[in-house]
C-alpha cells in the first residue's frame, strides 16, 4: 500500500489531504467531523483508511479549511460544501476511470455530506450518528447540548436499572439532581432547523444511504428522535436509505467490536458499489 501527501485547491485555500492507494473502481472519502484534523483521534481514521486501501479501495482524508494543516478560517461544518467538493474532485482527477466515490462521515460530519454531498457528486454515503442539535458550538458532546430525546434515554437507562434504587437509598445519588435531571428530560422540542434541513436532504436522494448509529451515545439518541419524529416520515420512506444500530455507547466506534462493526460496514458498501 502506498500512502502519500497531497495538497488541494478549495477556492482560495488549500486543504492538506492523504490519499491511501488502491487499484479498486471505487475510492473512499473519509470526512472528519468536529474540529478532529484527518488522522482521527489517537490516529483511529489514518488506520481506518490504512485497512480499506488493503482491500483495495483508495482512501481520501483532508483537514477542513482551517483545521490542521489546511489553510483558511474555520468557519464549521456548515460551511465545509466547498471542502467536500474540492476533496471529491481530487479523487476523481487522480483516478480517472474511478465508477463511485463512497462518503463517510460521523457526527457533524455526516450530516455536512448529507446537506453537500449531492453538489460535489457523492455517489453513495456512509452517515454516522448525524449530528442534528441545535447549537452555535461545534459538536463536543458535553451535556449542555445533549438533546431532550438524549436525556430522556438516559435518565429511563438508569431508572430502569435497579441499582439505581439503592444508590438513592445508600445517598450515592444526589435525589435533587436527579429530580432536576428527569423534569430537563420531560421538557418537549421542536425539530430544529438544522434537523429539518437534513430531512429534506434524505427525503430527497437517490443515491444509496446507510445509517450507522451507536444507539447509547448522546448523538444517535437525538437523531433517532428526530428520526422517528413526523418531520421525518418521507426520508424514512425512502428506499434508497438504511439504518443499522450497533449496541454501544462509542461515538467514534473505538473499542474493538464497534471498530470491527464499522468497518465492516464500510468495506459493504463499498464492495456493493
């Protein structure tokens, strides 16, 4: 496997991307989500993309303007369109008779393919616990941008959980917190309009669509709300789209059997391409 350094025109900018090699009619773009730059927390995506090109698949990772070692402002993943399409470009210039790119992408990431991906010619996507909440920060998943439907999930967890009994009992739970805690949960919310604007970009793809969600991180908790919402009745209509849930609390699929799962997934999609 060869990997090499590559610079890429984004408008005024560059962005700094590693392409993996492969010989393989389908090629890979991994997006990073949040402010994380290409290579993924503790390196994760350099060796995610290291197994796929094994298999043969080429594999793009860039660092959004602004990020890492990419010029320009960061101005979020709202407005990471040109980034997408500049990295899409790259990869279809370097390999000219490749038939499919394939996207992935995690949490803000995922939902910035979803609303972008069509304009850059993204022929299938990969979307991992889509980010949908309503915030003016970058996704950190701290609590104060948990949603409501996240609470809830977890607060019926643990009053599910007969140990929790005890610890009220035993003083080990702080009663008023948890009291504050579940009337947070109980508040009702509007699907938001970053939310909406992802419904409409599902609703409305032909292209093949998989879902990857880790149904006990705070992320998927909401976009599973969101999802099962009304405001979302025509993307979960759509043929074209699957959902898959793995039984983890890993946002980024870092212990061994969420690594495995995802990547099993991906080398799916891109071997169906």
């Amino acid at each position: 496997m060869t990997r090499n350094f590559h610079r890429i025109g984004c408008e005024s900018d560059m962005l700094a991307a590693t392409l993996d090699a492969g010989s393989g009619p389908t090629a890979l773009l991994i997006v990073s989500g949040g402010n994380e730059i290409r290579s993924g927390a503790h390196r994760g995506m350099a060796r995610l993309a290291q197994h796929i090109a094994q298999q043969g698949f080429p594999v793009l990772r860039y660092d959004r303007r602004g990020i890492g070692d990419s010029t320009g402002d960061n101005k979020g993943f709202l407005e990471s369109g040109a980034d997408i399409k500049a990295a899409v470009a790259f990869l279809r210039q370097e390999y000219p008779r490749l038939q499919s790119v394939i996207a992935f992408g995690n949490c803000d990431a995922a939902t910035a393919l979803a609303l972008f991906g069509p304009d850059a010619g993204i022929d299938g996507y990969m979307l991992a616990n889509p980010w949908v909440i309503e915030t003016s920060e970058e996704p950190a998943g701290d609590e104060p941008t948990m949603s409501a439907a996240a609470i809830r999930s977890r607060y019926w967890d643990r009053i599910r959980n007969p140990r929790t009994l005890l610890d009220l009992l035993s003083g080990k739970i702080d009663f008023a917190k948890l009291l504050k805690g579940i009337k947070r949960a109980s508040r009702t919310e509007e699907t938001g309009g970053l939310a909406l604007r992802l419904s409409d970009a599902l609703a409305g793809t032909d292209k093949d669509v998989r879902i990857l969600l880790a149904k006990r991180d705070t992320t998927a908790r909401a976009f599973l709300a969101a999802w099962n919402s009304t405001d979302f009745a025509q993307a979960r209509g759509n043929s074209a789209i699957s959902l898959q849930t793995l039984d983890s609390a890993s946002h980024s699929f870092a212990d061994e059997a969420a690594k495995t799962w995802l990547t099993e997934n991906l080398l799916d999609a891109l071997r169906a391409a």
